[in-house]
C-alpha cells in the first residue's frame, strides 16, 4: 500500500482536544488534491472488528473527529484517502495512546450478543455514583461491553455540575442535545465536546425531557418561576433566536387536584417524557403520576391513557372523563369491567401503564411505553415492569393493547423509576432499558428482544453500586458513533 507523506500538506492529531472527551481525537488535515477520507481503528482482537467510517465531504482541508478509541490502550488509527473515483490513494497509520477510564464508570456485562440486534453503540445517559463529586457522565458502549466515548464535563464553565435529567440524544444535524437542570438551558454539543448553541429559557428551568421536532424547533419540559407547582408546563422553543413559540400550561388542561397516584400537590404531574404527532401536530406527554396525555397545540386534551380513577374537571373547566380512553379487547369489543378500567385488576388481554416513562409513536402509527409498573393495582402487585404497545383511535377514543416485554422477566427487570423504550424498525426489534433495577445490586440493562418471537438478540447489563438515587441511568440509545450525516 502506497504511503501518503508526500500527499499530506499539514497534519495534525490531538487527543481530547477539548478536555472533556478522553476516547476522542481531532484530525486536521491539508492535502495536496481533493479526497475523501477514511478512517479506521483496529480492534484489540480478530473478536473485536475494527471500527471504519468514511466521511462524506470531498476537499483538501479536514478537521475530523476520531471516536471510538479504546481506553488505555495504544490504538492504530489507519488514514486513508481515495479520489473521486474512489481508488484509493494510499494509507498511513498513527499511534493513538489513551487513558484510563475513569473510576466511576461501570464496566458492562454483556449477556447476550447476536447478529439479528441493530447495528451502532449504545450512548448511556449514566448518573454516576454517590459521592463522586462529578457531574452526570454520559458514555458510549460497543456491542461486546467496551466504552469507546466519554464525556466528563466537571471542568465546563457552564457545564460543570452538569444534570440533563432525561438524558442525551442526537439532533438531525450529528451533534448531541440535552437540557441542564443545573444551568436551566438546553444545550448542543458535538462529538468532541464543544458546546455549539445554547438556549437559555428565561423565566423557565429545564427539567427531564427535549425532544427535537421536525421543523427543527425544540419542545421541552420546564418548570415556570414563581409558582407554587413543578413540572407541569411544556414549552416549544425557536431553533434559530430562542423564542418561545409555544406554551402549554397543564394546570389548564389536565386537573391538578387530582391525587389518585400522588399526594404531592407540588409535584402533581411530573412530566418526564414527550412525542410528537407530526400528522396532527399534536404533543404527547408522559406524567409520572397522572397518565399520558396527548394534547393539541392550543393545550386542550384529545385524550388520557390512564386509569379512569377520579379525574374531575380541568382547570378550564373541561370534563376530563369525557376524555377517558376506551380499552378494547382483541376482538375489538368494549372491556366493561369498572375494576378493570380503574386500575384495580386487570383483563386478560389489557393493562394499563403505570407510573410510565418514554412514550414513543412508531412508524406503524402505535404508541410504545416504559410501564414501570410502580404502586400496581394501588398495592404494588405484580412486581415487574414492560414495554407496552398500544394502538389508539384519537376519533373514536380507543385503546387496544396489541403487544408487551417484561412481565414474564418480574422483578429481574423491574425499574420503579427512570427508564426508556425504543422501536428499531428495520430490524424489528423492541428495546426495553430498566434504568433503576435492583437484581444483585443496584444495575440498569439494555434488553434488545424480536417483536415477533420476543426472542431477545442483545442484553447487557451496567452494574453501579453506588448509584446516584439508585439510578444508573434514565435513558439509553442505540445509534453510529459517527453521525450519519458526516
């Protein structure tokens, strides 16, 4: 393989150039003709494949980001270079040396690890432990266990005391989003820990939850200054000046008396999760201790998910039980029984979510949640949690559950608090994230099951004996390392 020394104009490699990302490098690079660029870092065995992206931009000036390094470890990173004809011009290897992880982050047992689970990493919105002193660590882990990107942001001037709750997700544009509960903005950050856009929300503080729409605009959960309530408003903020273009204030729409699930009279809603209707531009918000409630853009409700148990009038004066879904069966016939639909018991083929987190509309049109399964039937019977699949009818106003993973695992998988759920659809694949576990120790997991045969194809598990709350983590994703887009 021919050499690039004399095709290369500038080189330069820096690892962590930021200080905040240990297992990330930057490449910059001048050359003498237009290229593409490939990256390559080997794996530490023939087990381990090498991790091989090649960027998408055809030039002579780079500034590249290196992920996926392993820790302390000597990493060869191969360069190539390959012309419009994608002939390959040449290769060069650097040596790359990194640290060691730090203490505080978990080393993941990987229990189950086929070829039907989806491609990518898994970027873990980790608590960290009591007592550490450091802020929220979010990580990246491979399919065999390795963390191969971190981001510790103890030393930010903004960041420092870094909380985004929720957690981390990717924006369409490759770079990473969270809101801070310490700083009250939302944030933007890419891959080597530059902070490339703020929001602040004055007047607001974020709290749990942003969710990226599709005009580009962030809807996020907030709690409103001054008064005597939390975590009961939502907010639509302008991607390019920061206005807020949208407020729902939930002590209108919903009932904020109403104590079925919760004596908190401050804390009577709890928002901790969001989804959009792009076809009705209709929101869906998860309330911890309420139900899921999907909304319109004018705050007025289009329906509850929840147990029909005392839900009065709103504080617009509206009839909540109008609002009330219908659970049918799965001959689509009405489920009468009261005890069933005030969550007392549950039918054969119906259950309702409780205490849930993560809603999430898939491409069939169905609504997927984390059913934690807290104070179950109002007795906390039977311990376990799930993800849960319903199909909804917004006219007229019925639910069916068609599809669930969890219950057969019991308390093995069973997360009071915290935890997500994903559809992969083009693996078919559902996965179920218990973020508070408690099974030899506090823990969080990551079980990939098939929808079809619930067959699970990948489950780790991220043990944190120290875990901050009891929590290990509250979100987790499967993605690229490398964005798409780049």
């Amino acid at each position: 393989m021919p050499g690039l020394e004399s095709f290369i104009v500038n080189e330069s490699l820096i690892l962590n150039p930021t200080g905040y990302v240990p297992l990330a490098a930057e490449l910059q690079l001048e050359t003498s003709e237009p290229v593409q660029v490939e990256l390559e870092i080997l794996g530490l065995s023939n087990d381990l494949e090498s991790l091989i992206h090649r960027f998408e931009k055809r030039a002579t000036s780079f500034s590249l980001p290196v992920l996926g390094l392993f820790p302390a470890h000597r990493n060869t990173l191969l360069i190539r270079f390959y012309d419009a004809e994608n002939q390959l011009l040449g290769e060069e290897s650097r040596p790359i040396d990194t640290p060691q992880l730090l203490s505080e982050l978990p080393e993941i047992q990987v229990r189950v690890n086929t070829e039907r689970k989806k491609p990518g990493m898994n970027l873990v919105s980790f608590f960290g432990r009591s007592g550490s002193g450091l802020p929220q660590i979010p990580f990246m882990f491979d399919q065999h266990g390795n963390i191969r990107w971190y981001a510790n942001m103890s030393t930010h001037p903004v960041l420092g005391s870094l909380f985004y709750d929720a957690g981390i997700e990717r924006l369409k544009n490759g770079n990473l989003y969270f809101g801070d509960g310490s700083s009250g903005r939302i944030v933007e950050m890419d891959m080597l820990g530059r902070v490339v856009n703020e929001w602040p929300l004055p007047g607001y503080g974020y709290h749990h939850n942003v969710l990226e729409l599709p005009n580009g605009n962030l809807l996020a959960t907030v709690n409103k200054h001054g008064l005597a309530t939390v975590e009961d408003h939502i907010l639509e903020i302008h991607r390019e000046t920061g206005d807020i273009v949208q407020e729902w204030d939930l002590r209108e729409s919903l009932n904020r008396r109403r104590r079925v699930w919760s004596s908190n009279a401050r804390d009577w809603f709890h928002g901790n999760g969001l989804a959009y209707d792009e076809a009705k531009d209709a929101i869906i918000v998860s309330g911890r201790v309420q139900g899921t409630v999907k909304l319109t853009r004018d705050n007025q409700v289009i329906w509850i998910l929840a147990p029909h148990n005392n839900w009065g009038t709103a504080g617009d004066g509206t009839d909540l039980n109008s609002k009330l879904l219908q659970p049918l069966d799965s001959n689509g016939q009405p489920i009468t029984d009261p005890a069933v639909l005030d969550g007392f018991i549950d039918h054969s083929e119906f259950s309702w979510a409780w205490y849930q987190h993560a809603p999430k509309l898939t491409p069939h049109g169905t609504l997927l949640v984390f059913d934690n399964g807290d104070n179950r039937h109002y007795q906390g019977q039977p311990v376990f949690s799930r993800a849960v699949e319903y199909l909804i009818d917004d006219d007229a106003m019925t639910v069916q559950q068609l599809w669930e993973y969890g219950r057969e695992r019991g308390s093995t998988t069973y997360s009071a608090i915290v935890s997500d759920v994903d559809y992969h659809p083009e693996e078919d694949n559902v996965v179920f994230m218990p973020g508070a576990n408690w099974e030899d120790g506090p823990n969080g997991k990551t079980i990939e099951v098939d929808y079809q045969t619930k067959d699970v194809v990948y489950e780790a598990s991220i043990p944190n004996p120290e875990a901050r709350y009891g929590i290990t983590f509250h979100r987790i994703e499967r993605l690229p390392i490398y964005p798409n887009n780049q």
